[in-house]
C-alpha cells in the first residue's frame, strides 16, 4: 500500500519548494496538482475559451491531454497534448486563469482520476486545494500550510523579481487576495482545512524551518 501526505493551503504558502525538499529528505514523490489546472487554463487560453462552465470548456476538455511525467531528477513535468508546458503555466496570467478555471466543475472531475491514479502508484506529498478534503480524503496525513497574505505576496514578489518580471509588491499582494477570494469562495471544493488536518503557519519561519516543521509533522504522524 502506497503512503499519500495530503498538502493543502493558499496560493503562495511556500507548498511546492517546501514540499519539494521535504520529499526528496523522505523518499516521496512530489506531485503538485495546481500545475494541471495551470495545463488546463494554458489550453483555454490558447483556445480563446473563457473560464467558466460552459460547453466550450468541456469540449475543450474533450479535445486535450494533460499528463504528468517524471524526469531524471525525479521533478514533475505536465504535459499538454505531449508537449513540456511546466515553465509555460508560470505566468501571473497563467496563475489567474487556472484560479478561474479551477472552479468549473467540469474541470475539477476531469483532473480527478489523474490525481487519485498517482496516489495509487507511488508514496506521494501531494499539494494543492482540496486535497485532504476530496482527492485523497482516506491520506495518512494531511497538513494545512499556510502564512499571512503580506508574508506570501512578499516571497512571490521576491520570486518574480528575480525571473525579471515586472510588477510591484502591491501589485502581488492584490493577486494573492484575489486568488485566496477565488479558492475558497467557489462552490466546489473550495479551499478549507480538512477536519483531521495538521495546520503549519510559516509566516514567521524561513525556508529551512519550514522545510523542517513539515518533515516533523510527517515523521511524528507517519
Ligand atoms: O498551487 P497553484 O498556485 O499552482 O494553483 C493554481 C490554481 O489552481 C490555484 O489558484 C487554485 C487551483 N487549484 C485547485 O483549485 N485545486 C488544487 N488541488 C490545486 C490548485
């Protein structure tokens, strides 16, 4: 039986570097499922289709294919029809069509095969929304990570900064709280703590510390 760690929170909690580490130090695969609504909010765009429920939207769901791969260093790569779309699907405007997408229905069941498929197969630190309360209700653990919107706005900020984008604090801090409004106002698997989760607040706690409170949380409930 494969071992699941369900990892849910907020845009910008620092989910994916931190989980990144933390399973590479437990021996888990990383699965990081806002990377296959970013796929799918990449093809709508592509396709002109807007982001919400409509027969456009599942036609367009009929037509593509979004799969992921592992490469040598063991890191994710989604693929769009085949073609390597993981540094396309990080754009700020990426990131809000995936937030609008994510609430259609239609794509959220689409996307939940393929996310319960990889539980099945490998040990697995899997992040996104709604993990540990409808993807993967039965995980062994399930954390809750989150940090001030000022805290995330800021590390994104510093992030974007650093891939020459141009933008303001301000700017990245007013995404945030549209994205976290987005996420847990939908009415579809909106963004909540699951019931039995484990919360971790990383506002005040660098990288390597929160590398370390995850690690913890996993070997103390494992
Ligand atoms: O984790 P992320 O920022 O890459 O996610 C992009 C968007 O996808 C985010 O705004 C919410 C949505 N998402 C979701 O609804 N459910 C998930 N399990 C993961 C992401």
């Amino acid at each position: 039986m494969s071992i699941a760690i369900a990892l849910d929170g907020p845009a910008g909690a620092g989910k994916s570097s931190i989980a990144k580490r933390a399973a590479k130090a437990l021996g888990y695969i990383y699965v990081d499922t806002g990377a296959l609504y970013r796929t799918i909010g990449l093809a709508a765009m592509r396709a002109g289709v807007e982001p919400q429920p409509s027969a456009e939207v599942d036609s367009l769901l009929s037509r593509i294919t979004v799969s992921l791969e592992f490469n040598e260093q063991g890191e994710q790569v989604v693929l769009l029809d085949g073609e390597d779309v993981s540094s396309l699907i990080r754009t700020p405007e990426a990131s809000m069509m995936a937030s609008k997408i994510s609430a259609v229905p239609s794509v959220r069941a689409y996307l939940l095969d393929l996310q319960r498929d990889m539980a099945k197969t490998h040990n697995v630190i899997m992040d996104g929304r709604d993990i540990g309360t409808v993807v993967l209700p039965d995980a062994k653990i399930k954390i809750f990570l989150t940090a001030s919107p000022e805290a995330r706005a800021e590390r994104r900020y510093k992030e974007l900064v650093e891939k020459g984008t141009d933008t303001t604090f301000e700017e990245v801090l007013r995404d945030v709280k549209e994205r976290d409004y987005n996420d847990s106002h939908r009415a579809i698997a909106p963004l909540k703590p699951a019931e039995d989760s484990i919360l971790v607040d990383t506002t005040e706690l660098d990288f390597e510390q929160s590398v370390e409170a995850i690690i913890n949380v996993i070997k103390e409930n494992r």
